[in-house]
C-alpha cells in the first residue's frame, strides 16, 4: 500500500532534507527510522525539499510498503526510532495515484524576524533577526509586486535545479505580534533560496534602504546580483503543501500554532 506522513522538524541541526553522504539530512534520519521500524528499506519522496537550517512544521513524504500497519502504528513505531527534533505528526493510506510532490496544488512558507536591538537567545535558529524597525506599509506595498506569475531569476540561487524561473505567487501576507514579525508565502512552487532572498529585498526596503517600488526593479531585471544579500535560513519554516480536499489529508499540524 501507499503511506503518507506528516513530518515536523528543527532543521538546524541538519543538512537540509536531500539524503546526503554524511547521513546528516532529515530524509537519512527517516528512512533509517522507517528501516529500523520494518526491518526493511523504505524510499521516501517528499513535497518540497528543504536547506540547511531551514524548519519543517508539516513536511508530507510517501512511499510504497507490502507490510500492512493501522495508521497509528506507523506514527508511533517510526518516532521511537528518530531523534528528537524530528517527529511523525500523522500517517495516512492513501491511493496509488496519489503523490506527495505532484498531486500538491500549493506550497507555503513562514519566515519569522525578531526585531529587537538585541540578538535573538532562545530564538537562536528559529527567527531571523533585525535591529533596526520595520515599516509594515512599504513591506505590503513591495509584497504586491511579487504576487501573480513571474520570472524569478532575480532570487534563484546559482545551484537551483528548476527547470524554469517562472513561478506563480498566490499569497504574501505579513503579520506582527510584539516583537515579532511572521511572513507567510504561498505559491505553486518556489526556486531554490527564493524566499531567502525575497527576505533580504524585504528587510531591505522595511528599513527603509530601499522605496517599495525596488521590488519591481528587482523582478523585471531577472538578474540576481540585483536583489538584496541571501537572509538567514534561522526562521524559514516550510508549511508544507496544500493538497485536494479529495486526499483527505490533514492541512496543518500542531507546531502551527507554536509560532508567533
């Protein structure tokens, strides 16, 4: 049968989820968890890749099994298995058709700023961080700019592997909640680092360095050398994916609501 999990992770321990080598990635610590659990190889393939560093509230994987399981083994069998920082959230059977990067309609993103004249301490890895103000206003005004279908060469790191820049960005919404700010990106996909550079270009024009209107510049030159410096991967969390009401799978997990 078909089995999808829901995976929530602290990713700053880890080398990102691409199984690596050194067995230091999420997928490595999964797999060789789903193999001590079953006694057998299980391949997994996931929604959306993640970096180094970066956070995972509801990463969704699959993988084909001839063991039969209920639903709740699969969860508690698989986390007695992994390190702490990385949990199974559910399991669900699903149909053969069914697959966690191609039947997904949507991906989301969180990014989360301190703001705070001092460094973040129990934050350390989990926000960003800024020490001088935020303007709410030019943020929103320069976040119009980036929804609808784009070419996002301008945020595209030069190891991406997209087979094209173009994207299409369905959602940016910013919230603040004391001295933290939560930036919320939904598109059908996103390029490699681009929510880590549309960060920078972001807390670029917040601070005032740059007018909102930068952020068109930035877009229509399709060159990455003019956007702002790669932010920090500390409070990137990926929501994972947004599916079919047809799969019946859950939408969010508890770490939701964990953040600011």
């Amino acid at each position: 049968m078909r089995v999808a999990l829901g995976i929530t992770y602290n990713g700053q321990p880890y080398q990102g989820w691409q199984s690596q080598s050194t067995g230091l990635t999420i997928q490595d610590k999964l797999e060789k968890a789903l193999k001590e659990f079953t006694t057998q190889r299980v391949t997994t393939l996931c929604a959306g890749r993640t970096d180094a560093g970066v956070h995972g509230l509801m990463q969704v994987v699959h993988f084909d099994t001839p063991l039969e399981r209920d639903m709740g083994s699969w969860v508690r069998g698989t986390n007695r298995y992994l390190p702490d920082d990385i949990s199974v959230q559910w399991a669900q059977e699903v149909p053969a058709e069914f697959h966690a990067r191609g039947s997904a309609l949507s991906r989301r993103y969180a990014y989360i700023v301190l703001e705070s004249p001092v460094r973040p301490s129990l934050e350390s890895g989990r926000a960003g961080w800024v020490y001088r103000a935020l303007d709410e206003t030019a943020m929103r005004q320069a976040a119009q700019y980036l929804l609808g279908e784009h070419d996002f060469s301008s945020f595209r790191a030069s190891s991406c592997q997209a087979l094209s820049p173009i994207k299409t960005m369905l959602r940016v919404d910013i919230h603040k909640h004391g001295p933290y700010w939560r930036f919320e990106f939904e598109g059908n996909a996103f390029l490699h680092h681009m929510i880590r550079n549309i960060m920078g270009c972001m807390v670029t024009i917040g601070q005032g360095f740059q007018p909102p209107e930068w952020m068109a510049q930035v877009i229509e030159s399709k060159r990455r050398d003019a956007a702002a410096p790669t932010f920090s991967p500390d409070g990137l969390y990926f929501q994972g994916p947004v599916y079919d009401p047809q799969w019946g799978l859950p939408t969010e997990t508890p770490p939701f609501h964990w953040l600011p």
